[in-house]
C-alpha cells in the first residue's frame, strides 16, 4: 500500500482584505444552510424521546450500556438538506450494547436478530406517534412528517485498548454478509474533535479552536451544544464542503447511480488535512483553508492494480480493518471525486480572485451560484442590501464598483460519472 505523490501547485498569496470578505461570505453560506434553532430543537426532543424508549424497551434494556450521537450533528457539520439533495436534515444516534450481548447475537443470523430488535421497539414508537420507519442493513430509521430523519444504529461494544479511541471499538451488524463489522462512531468523533483543537498557527497569532470536555456520560449522552461545535475553523471549513459536494451532485433518481463522495470520506479527508497542515505557519485562516482543500487527496492510500485500476483506502485509526474510501473503489467514483476536489479547488481560488481584484458582484455571483447553489449567491447578494439602501447607491459595498461592462463567467462543465 503507498500514498500516490501528488504535484500540488504554489497558492496565491491573497490580501488581509480578501481573507476578512472570504469569511463574511463563508459566514453567510454556512447560516443559510445550517439547521434552524427550532430544528435542532426538534433533533434534540427527538434523539432524547427516542433513546429513552429503547432504553425501556425489553428487547434491550437489559444490555443497553449507553446511547450517543453520532455524525454531522455531534462534530458540528450537519447542513440542511436543498432541492439539489436530501441528505442533511438527520440526527445518528448509536445504541450501544455491553461486551457479553456477543452470545446472544451469534452465529450467522446474530446480525439480523439485532437489527429486528431494535426494529421491534421502534416500530411501536414509530406508530404511536404517527412515523414512517424503515429497516436497513445496519440502521433503522424514524422520518417525520418535516422530512427530518433520526437513523439508530446498534453496535457492541469490543474494546481494543492499542488503538486510539479503542474504548469505544465495536462491531455493529452487517445482516447481507451474515456477520458484524468493525466500527467507532465515536472514536471517528473524537478524532474529528482532536484534529479541530491542533493549534492553527496564522500570522502572528496562534489560533486554537477548543472545545469543552464532555460531561460525565450519563446512559443517554446529551447531544453537543451546536453553536459551540459549528463555530470551530475545521467545522465551518466541512460544511463548505459539503455544500458545494451538493451543488455539483443534483440528487439522482432512485435507478441511477450516485458518485458523490459520501460525507464520512470528505469529512475525514479534511480533519485529516487539517490536523496536519494547520502546524504549518499560514497567513490567514483564508490561507489555511485552501492549503487543506488542496491536500485532501494526498491522504488517501491508492493501491495500483491490474489494468491501471486502483483500489483506494482511507484507513479508519480508531476501527482497523474500517476501509472509509470502501465506496470510492470503482474507476467511475474515483474519477468523479478528482474531477470535483479540481472543481472546489478551482471555484475557491476564481471567488478569491473576484475579491482580491475587486471585480464586482456582476462577476462574483455567477461563480457562487455554480459553485454553491442560487441561494447562496442570493445570500451573499443580500449582505450588502442594507449599506446600499441606506446610502443611496448602488454600489458593491463587498467588492467596489463593478465594471460596467458584464462580463460572462464560463460554467464549468462538469461530468462526474467517471468517463474520461
């Protein structure tokens, strides 16, 4: 196994300016796609209505050691789902069984008969609140009638105390292949957490993005406080990500195939990037952040094939033999993730270039609204509407005046369906 060099281009050095512009408008777009309070009210009442009653339930309770979040929602990247796609709007939640409930749930249908456990309790709750409830290999989840979503997932626990976070090892059902399969949802948090506190050295100034110890864990473990973990540089920086993986991945049809990396493999990328470039002495946060975006892809392990094929791994420290580039291993999935990681890193640097040279909104807002969606473009349209109202003037209060003439961005094509 060996990690493919990759040529990694100079970046442009960009101005004290363009670094405070860039961030009100990451600021803008992260506001506009992350969850309302009453919605993540409504995750909270629900992840905590929902723990409670497995824990009571009889199939359960007598192994049930703790339930947690897991995910976009614990680590403070969870956005909103759009029209573009749905995937967003949900609260993971983890039901965590003791050591010893390996002989009840052995032999080959051990997998099945735990997930239909859990499927049981949660088909009665399910009806008594009037829910949609489906099953799948490894998870069950609850749809309300907003179209939030709250997915459990059992697992056992197997402790491994030589590997990072191994006191939170376990296996979680795999009912298709008859057996269970390695995980740590919570180790992968808490790895995600330890990469947002490395201390990002910008300028002058060290920055560190801390965040408070966990509170002695009780059996249902409350969920982060999401302002606290949303505001985090590492945070903020996925959630742009995973907007912009959105906007270039429309939602396709139940029959066709989808080539968007999923969210675990991105998210992973980044903190991996993160927890190692941010030592680097950077100019800015700005600087930081395309300094990551670019180095994404030089953390996962490519293995050459026959055939000039490649099979690609993203090893999960705290769950060994947990492949996280495990659905990225078809030449068309590969080769969409390249195309679109050249295409963020693209859309980043021609948005820095329109502020940088102060070119105007008339040339901005074509390049956001390719790279992040019309709503965001229309968020960073507004950023300036008050000044400008009340100055009685149309001009660019983010970027100076623009140029009279409109000068029309090419749209970049994109195919990401692995042909080349």
């Amino acid at each position: 196994m060996h990690r493919e060099p990759l040529s990694l281009p100079p970046r442009r050095r960009y101005s004290s300016q363009a670094d405070s512009k860039f961030r009100e408008i990451v600021g803008a777009i992260a506001r506009l796609h992350e969850p309302t309070q009453t919605q993540l009210d409504n995750l909270e009442r629900s992840y905590g209505s929902t723990g409670e009653y497995l824990m009571e339930c009889p199939e359960l309770r007598e192994h049930i050691t703790l339930v947690h979040g897991q995910g976009s929602r614990m680590i403070g990247t969870l956005i909103r789902p759009s029209r573009l796609r749905a995937e967003g709007y949900d609260v993971d939640g983890v039901v965590r069984l003791r050591e010893g409930a390996f002989s009840i749930y052995s032999g080959d249908a051990g997998p099945g008969r735990l997930i239909e456990d859990v499927y049981q309790p949660l088909l009665r709750y399910a009806r008594m609140h009037g829910l949609d409830i489906d099953r799948w290999e490894r998870c069950v989840t609850l749809t309300y009638t907003d179209g939030m979503k709250v997915d459990i997932t059992p697992i056992i626990a197997e402790p491994m105390v030589s590997i990072p976070f191994g006191e939170t090892h376990a296996r979680v059902p795999d009912r298709d292949l008859r057996r269970f399969a390695v995980t740590n949802p919570m180790g992968l948090v808490n790895s995600f957490n330890e990469a947002a506190k490395v201390r990002a050295i910008l300028g002058n100034q060290i920055a560190l993005d801390s965040l408070k110890e966990a509170s002695a864990r009780g059996e249902l473990e409350q969920l982060p406080d999401a302002a606290e973990v949303q505001n985090r540089l590492l945070s903020r920086l996925v959630q742009l990500i995973k907007v912009h993986r959105n906007a270039s991945f429309p939602a396709s049809s139940s029959d066709e195939p989808d080539f968007a990396p999923k969210s675990v493999f991105v998210t992973t990328l980044a903190a991996a990037a993160y927890a190692m470039r941010a030592p680097v002495p950077h100019d800015s946060e700005l600087d930081l952040l395309l300094d990551v975006v670019q180095h994404m892809p030089t953390y996962v392990q490519r293995e050459p094939l026959p055939g000039g094929a490649e099979h690609w791994v993203l090893a999960n420290p705290s769950a060994p033999g947990n492949n996280l580039a495990g659905d990225m291993n078809t030449p068309a999935h590969q080769s969409a993730f390249v195309q679109w990681h050249a295409r963020l890193v693209g859309h980043l640097e021609q948005i820095l270039d329109c502020i940088e040279e102060r070119q105007g909104l008339d040339r901005l807002l074509p390049v956001l609204e390719d790279a992040f969606g019309s709503n965001a473009a229309g968020a960073v349209r507004e950023l300036e509407q008050p000044q400008a109202i009340a100055g009685g003037t149309a001009r660019s209060i983010l970027l100076g005046t623009a140029t009279a003439a409109t000068v029309s961005l090419p749209v970049r094509a994109h195919n990401f369906y692995g042909k080349k």
